[in-house]
C-alpha cells in the first residue's frame, strides 16, 4: 500500500476511529488504531482478548463500512457491461461479467462446533466466495457460507469440458476459459500475499473472522483502484500466472449441465475457434 493510498484509507475512517479526550485517559490515535490493523493483517492475527484484538475488528468493522459503497458497490447494468468489454479486450473471451471461485479461510476449531466448520480439505475454515473482474478486484463477496468450488455448467455459468475426447475446438475452449478465470485466481494469490494473516489458522471465533475477511477483500480493492498495477504484490503474482500456462481449473465432479447450458458452451466454442487471433 502506498503511503498517499494508507493517506486516503486514514482520511475515510479518522472520524470513526478518534475516540473523545476526557481527563483521565488519552486514547489511542486514529493513526495508532489504523497502523495496529494493517500490521496485522500483513502479519499473522494472533491476538487475544486485549486492546489490541478489541482495536482491530473495530477498524475492520469501520474500513468495510466505510470503503464498501466506494469500492465495491452493488454491481449496476452499466458496470456489468464495463467488466464485459474488459473481459474481452484482455483476454478476448465474450459476454464473461466476472469470474467465480471459492477459498477456504483456515480457522482454529471453534468450541461445540462439531464438523459444522470441517471442510472436505480436513480442517476447520470459513468460506470466501469471490467474483472478480478482468482487472482483479472483487465484484462481490461471501464470507461464512458454505460454499463449493465443483461449481455446475449452467446456461450462465461455464464450466470446461471433460478431458476425456477434447478435440482442438474444446480443448481451446477450455484454454480461453482457464485464461478468464485465473483473473479470480490471481486476484487470490495477490490477496493472500498482501494480508498473509489468510495464509495460517485465523484464531478467532467464526464471527469476528469474517469480519477480518471481508476487510482485507475491501483494501485489496482499495489498493488495486489507487496503486493500480504498480503496487508489489499484484505485479509478483500477476507474473507468476503468466508464466504458468496450464489450465486453471480443477473441478471435483462432472457436473454435466442442462442441455441448455450445453448448447450455450458448444456455441461459445464455436465462436473463439474461429475468432480472429
């Protein structure tokens, strides 16, 4: 984050975040509040029951409501035709408004839980469901549902075709699909590398973990709008995904669709294997 971006973030929540002067305390400044939650974020939250934890999902709780209609405001018609032509001046794939996937958000086992937060990858998580734009930031987010990444061929979903029996039409189809979706992918990796606290066990209740969750998804759109592709992270991530050309996508089921959403495929097949290149 640039210091004129962390500028921008501290002019948005210093209302909020100034706690009133009385004569037996003086309180922790904006500025400390704000310094204390990006350090760990960036880190590892590994907080107990403190000032400290109590000033982080504060300011969390702040920056999301404060930044959320900015930067990442209820998609409007104009918007979605925006992200539409960015899909298909980048990346050259048609009518796309975002692309989908899910990340489990490791959690320690929270008490009388049961297996209600124990995922098929073995441990306990939160589920983040993102859909992002051909320019990495997020378009919408979910944080705490139960989510599935094995996600269904439907006439406004796709989805690859099976490996089984590709000929050159389906296979570059599958190539121009995994090219659009790894934009959910990297913005991901670029979330991941910037707050590293996602990296390991959150250790905190369910609840207040969302509440870190949707902060940090917030400020990486707040950094992507003002530090653009100049900013460390997106460029080292951005790199890494361009030097790996393998298909991105890595479904647990087969997920055969409607026949609707079928023809739809075959017709988007069609279209980019005999579009100009």
């Amino acid at each position: 984050m640039s210091i004129s971006t962390y500028d921008f973030l501290l002019s948005k929540v210093n209302r909020r975040l100034t706690k009133i002067t009385t004569n037996y305390r003086s309180p922790i400044s904006a500025e400390e509040r704000l310094v204390v939650t990006l350090r760990s974020l960036a880190f590892a939250f590994r907080m107990g029951k403190s000032t400290i934890s109590n000033i982080v999902f504060e300011t969390c709780q702040i920056i999301w409501e404060e930044l959320v209609e900015e930067f990442m405001p209820i998609p409007t018609e104009n918007c979605l035709k925006k992200v539409i032509a960015d899909y298909f001046n980048r990346w050259k794939f048609p009518n796309c408004f975002g692309s989908i996937d899910g990340k489990h958000c490791q959690i320690r086992c929270p008490p009388n839980s049961g297996s209600h937060y124990f995922n098929y990858l073995h441990y306990f998580s939160v589920m983040l469901q993102a859909v992002a734009g051909a320019d990495k930031k997020f378009l919408t987010i979910e944080v705490g549902g139960r989510g599935d990444e094995a996600y269904p061929l439907k006439s406004y979903l796709m989805r690859p075709y099976p490996r089984r029996g590709l000929n050159p039409k389906k296979e570059y189809f599958n190539k121009c699909l995994s090219t659009a979706r790894k934009c959910i992918e990297c913005a991901f990796g670029i979330l991941c590398a910037k707050w590293r606290f996602l990296n390991k066990d959150i250790e905190t209740l369910p609840d207040k973990a969302c509440i870190l969750i949707k902060c940090a998804c917030i400020l990486h759109n707040l950094v992507r709008d003002k530090d653009g592709d100049s900013d460390l992270h997106y460029r080292h991530i951005s790199e890494q995904y361009q030097e790996n050309n393998q298909p991105a996508f890595n479904g647990r089921r087969n997920n055969r669709g409607s026949s609707r959403a079928i023809e739809i495929r075959e017709q988007l097949a069609d279209y980019l294997f005999h579009l100009p290149t």
